[in-house]
C-alpha cells in the first residue's frame, strides 16, 4: 500500500512527530510519499527530520503560468469531478465568505497538481492538521478519485476548523489524537463514522529512562513548547514566584520560542525570577538531555482567549517516557495521558497556585518522584509508544473505505 502524507512543512521543529510517524510507517512496509505545503519552516529553526524527505513535493509556492492552465485542464477533463471539489469548497457552515474564496484558491491549486499526485499512483491520502494540509488532502481526493483521511489535533479543529464540517462527511476515515477531540467532531457531524481514536507517540526506545528516587535540590523545572497563550507560560512564571516567596528552592529552563516571549521575560524580571532561563528553540538531542537530568517537566495548559487549545502535547509523553515526572492541567485530551497522581500531577487550568502546590509537593514528598517517574513511563510504554501506533495506522490506513464520503 501506498500512501501521500500531507503536512504544511516537514521541518518545522514543531513536527518531528509527523516525520518520525513517517519513519515508522515506512519500516512496517508502507510507502510512503510527501507533500508539503511550503518549502520552508517560518520557524527560527528546521529540525532535522526522523524520515528521509528525498522526493518531498511542494504545493506552493504555484506560480500563475502554471495555475491557470492546470485548472481549465483539470475541469474539462473531469468536470464533475472538479464541481464536486468546488462544491466541498463552499458547503460549509462553518465558514466566512472570505474564507470559501481561499478554499476556491487552494483547490485551485489542487487542481495544477493533482496530475502529478495521480502519476504517484498512492492508494490513500493521509494529512497532519485540519486545516490547509487537509483541505488539499479533501481536494487532491475528490480530484483524484482517492480516498483521504486526517488528523485533527488542537487549533485546526477548535480555534480554526476550516470546513471541518465538510472534511469529516467527506473524509473516507478520519484520525482523532484523542476521545476528547472524537467528541468534538461527533458534535460537528453527530452520524460520524469511519473514525478512530489513534494516539501520538514517541519512540521509547530513544528515550533513556532515569527513575527519579526523589526530586533534586534546588528542583530542576524544565518547560517545552511555543510560547503562545495557550501553553499557560504565564501562570507557570506566577506560581515560580510563588515557590519563590515560600522558600522553595529551584531552577528553571523555558524551552521555545513565540510570540509571548517579550511579554513572559517582562513578567519573569518583574517578579525578579533570576533562576528562569529562556533557552529559545532546541534541537530534539538536547530537549532530550535536558528532560533526562530534569525533577520535573510543567506545562500549564489553558484555554486561550481565541478558543485555541492542545490536544496531547507530545512534549508530555517524551517526558515521561525519560522519567521525568510531568505536571499539566485538567483540559482537552491531557486526562488521558495523566493519571492524577498515578502517571503524573493534574492541576485546574490557570490555577497558579495549585501549580506552585504540585510543584512543591515534588521538592518535599521523598517517594513521589519516584512514582510518577515509574508510571508515566509505564503509561507511554503501554498507550502512547510509536510502534503501537504505526501499527494502528497502517490498520486504519488498509481498513479505510476506498471511496470517499457524501457531504
């Protein structure tokens, strides 16, 4: 079997997953084509990918000459082909005006490339995010005659779900990161079918566990991701300070890079929080040391304002994978991947306080890093381990209908 994975860009820091999801695929005997939606990563860094990119297609940039003349080939050549992707573009209620003109453009391009995706000859079309890798996903699929599928994670699916509606009526199969994130599609399209509950995972095995006996004095804190409101940085720079007015020893290491920056470094020397260190982005070996030496890895997950939310963070399993007890909130889908106080701490998000508590409770409870360190390995090992997956994906992938949908 055959399959064309779409992704806005595979070396994005942000989507090692995707690659080594890639990689995991490919050695369970799949093949595996790329399409990526733009050459570059618009991050201030590129990761170095877990899967081989030779032959990586791109979708844009789609210059004029070529665009014009790929849609009025594709459209007189299979127009009711064409007319039912242009329909897909503009059924949803989810939609503005302005945004059914973009999704016109994307099939558009769609439409220039889709002979270069039949000559792949892919007997499915898989996308990562809901929202433009599964538009073209959608649109490569009613162009083409072949079956798609996505993953929905976080923003895509809550802050920005570009014919969401569409996509999931649509979709010959449809991946959810989590029960969470099902029940929201199911509220979307309630007869939804075709669709399974498949997690992220991390490779276990490159992770080397080091089981915390007790937390270290002074507590090493380390906390990963983009530093965008819905990460919760913020409260977790106030109960730091917290900890600080307690007497509590600790250090700290802020790993990432986004738009909050400038305002959590105010917020971090106006509570004259010394010990915090903004790292900026790292490569995945040296995220990895870091949470292989750490007490503990913290992020606060909330709600943001626009209504973006994770799903599961990965940079939680990857913790706990390497030992390190892990402390989040109770939101989305991360219940599913903590256990209160079995595979780590689960505090009520936005509750700097509470945070400085489980914090706290690490620096003085002796047996506690210890338990969470064995179950929050055990909980990835057993639920969220990148081989169960790939093996759950190629299932997904061989079991999906091979034709689409009606919207």
């Amino acid at each position: 079997m055959k399959v064309l994975y779409i992704a806005t860009n595979f070396t994005a820091l942000t989507h090692t997953f995707i690659t080594r999801e890639v990689a995991q695929l490919r050695d369970l005997g799949l093949g595996v084509e790329l399409l990526s939606l733009r050459t570059h990563s618009g991050e201030a860094g590129v990761s170095a990918p877990e899967c081989d990119l030779a032959g990586c297609r791109f979708a844009y940039p789609m210059p004029v000459r070529r665009l014009v003349p790929g849609v009025l080939r594709r459209a007189l050549r299979h127009p009711l082909r064409f007319l039912r992707a242009a329909r897909a573009a503009v059924l949803s209620r989810l939609d503005s005006p302005r945004t059914k003109l973009k999704l016109l453009y994307q099939l558009g391009v769609a439409a220039a490339l889709a002979p270069e995706i039949e000559r792949l000859e892919c007997d499915h079309i898989h996308a990562h995010f809901a929202t433009s890798p599964a538009t073209f996903a959608m649109f490569l699929g009613l162009l083409t005659e072949t079956p798609f599928s996505f993953t929905g994670h976080a923003a895509d699916i809550f802050r920005e779900p570009v014919a969401l509606d569409t996509k999931l009526r649509l979709a010959a199969a449809t991946r959810a990161i989590s029960d969470h994130n099902l029940r929201h599609y199911r509220t979307l399209v309630p007869a939804l079918r075709r669709a399974a509950v498949i997690h992220c995972g991390v490779d276990v095995q490159r992770f080397p566990c080091r089981s915390r006996s007790r937390a270290g004095a002074p507590l090493h804190i380390v906390a990963v991701g983009r530093l965008v409101p819905k990460k919760g940085f913020s409260h977790l720079i106030a109960a730091l300070s917290l900890l600080q007015r307690r007497g509590v020893a600790w250090r700290a290491d802020l790993i990432g890079e986004g738009p909050e920056l400038d305002r959590l470094k105010r917020a971090a020397a106006a509570a004259d929080l010394h010990n915090l260190t903004f790292t900026g982005p790292l490569q995945q070996g040296a995220v990895r040391d870091l949470l292989g030496r750490a007490d503990a890895c913290v992020l606060p997950c909330v709600a943001a304002p626009d209504g973006d939310v994770d799903g599961i963070p990965v940079s939680l399993m990857e913790a706990m994978a390497s030992g390190c007890p892990v402390i989040s909130t109770r939101i989305s889908g991360i219940p599913e991947l903590i256990e209160d106080g079995v595979s780590g701490l689960l505090t009520p998000p936005g509750d700097a306080p509470a945070l400085a508590d489980a914090l706290q409770r690490l620096a003085t409870e002796p047996d506690l890093a210890s338990r969470l360190s064995r179950g929050g390995r055990a909980k990835v090992e057993q639920e969220f381990n990148l081989s169960h997956a790939g093996e759950q994906l190629r299932d997904f992938f061989t079991a999906a209908p091979r034709s689409a949908g009606k919207a």
